[in-house]
C-alpha cells in the first residue's frame, strides 16, 4: 500500500491515482485498489452520499468492494472535512478512520494506493492530522507536485514533512493541471535533482482528462521494485 498526498488541494491527487491503478491494472495485470478514506463535497444519491473522486478510484479498481470499504467518512459539504465532521458530531480522529478500515479485503489487491485529502497536514480537528494516519500504518508517500509557481517550495517541505514523520517518499509525480509553467523545464530540473525520491512521470495538462491517458505518461516500476 502507498499513501498518495499532494502540494496543495488542487494537485490533481485523484487524476494521478486513478491513473496509477490504471497503469498497475491494464499494462501490469495487477489486483489494484484505490482508497479514498475521507471525503467532503458528495452528492446525495439514492445510495447515500456518493464523492466522485472516491467513485473514479472504485472504477480504476480491478477489486470491487462496496463504496463504504472506500470511502467510509463522506461529508456532503464541499468545505474542510475536520469543520463537516464537527457540525455532525462524527469522530475522523485517526485511530477512528484506521478502525474503519479492512485490511483483510485490502490484502486481495497486490497494489493499493490510498489517496489523502488536501495536502499532508490536512487537519482532523483536535490538533491531530490526515499524516497520522499514514504513519499508524507505515506505508511509503507518492507526492502529487502541482507544477506551477510556488511548486518547489510547496514540494521540498511537504517532502520534508514526510521524511520528518519517519516515512519514505517513494516517488513523485510532476502533474500540470494547467498550462505549463514560465521555465517549466528548468523548474522540472531543480525538483529533480532536490526531491531525492524516483520521478515517477510529467503529465501534461490534458484538456479532457481520462485515467488511460495520464497513464500513458506514467512509470510506476520504481514502486514495483520494492516490496512494501
């Protein structure tokens, strides 16, 4: 299992995911499993509420598990999930949320990546932290970098943060969600040389998004060569 976190909260960390399990899925034959434990911004369905990024993860999945194993905290507010779960009086500390997952279905899938909310230090109230929860569990980091201005900062000190937490950054992904950045190859450069962890690919800003497409631009060999 990897964690999946990203510079900001518009890194494009689901797009990346997704086209994660879609690379392990369709070029590698791998059981994949995307998890979304924490969401806010769903939409009300006759199945209760549903968050599209959680839902894209559940179709990039080879191993089907009902939308709850997911995405077991959901929140219809589009706001901070720490600010939705106290107006309803729900528990997202993280010993709650690593209850509330099972482990024994997740170990059917031989890659699974478990995307964050926002960016590392995303709050769960109390003082306490999304982080938390990767560390409880011990699993290595994919850092989404969002290329644009302010990058290679936002990049180093959430990598810092990681390796602070006692974690492995087990690789990076350069992802454009808008047009590329002045100097884009030279900032590309920079990150490269600091970041200290394998560059796992630059997805270019795609003006309609699909898994298969970023996927193409992807290598996740640096992932399948350790055994986690």
């Amino acid at each position: 299992m990897f964690f999946v976190t990203g510079t900001d909260t518009d890194s494009g960390k689901t797009a990346i995911t997704a086209a994660l399990l879609h690379k392990a899925r369709t070029s590698y034959g791998m059981r994949t499993l995307g998890l979304k434990p924490v969401a806010s911004g769903c939409d009300q369905t006759e199945d209760g509420l549903r968050n599209s990024d959680a839902l894209l993860l559940k179709s990039e999945s080879s191993l089907q598990l009902d939308y709850q194993a997911i995405n077991p905290f959901s929140f219809e507010p589009a706001i901070a999930p720490h600010i939705a779960a106290a107006d309803l009086g729900v528990d997202i500390s993280p010993e709650t949320i690593v209850a509330s997952l099972d482990f024994t279905q997740f170990s059917m899938a031989n890659f699974c990546l478990m995307e964050g909310a926002g960016g590392w230090r995303l709050p769960l109230g109390d003082n306490r932290f999304l982080s938390e929860v990767a560390t409880a569990l011990a699993v290595p980091v994919i850092i989404v970098v969002n290329m644009r201005l302010g990058a290679l900062n936002h990049a180093l000190l959430t990598r810092d943060a990681i390796i602070a937490d006692g974690l492995e950054v087990a690789g990076w992904v350069a992802n454009n969600v808008e047009q590329p950045m002045q100097r884009y190859q030279e900032n590309l450069s920079s990150l490269k040389e600091m970041m200290q962890a394998p560059l796992l690919g630059e997805v270019p800003h795609l003006a309609q998004f699909s898994a298969a497409a970023a996927a193409q631009h992807l290598d996740i060999t640096p992932l399948l060569k350790k055994r986690y």
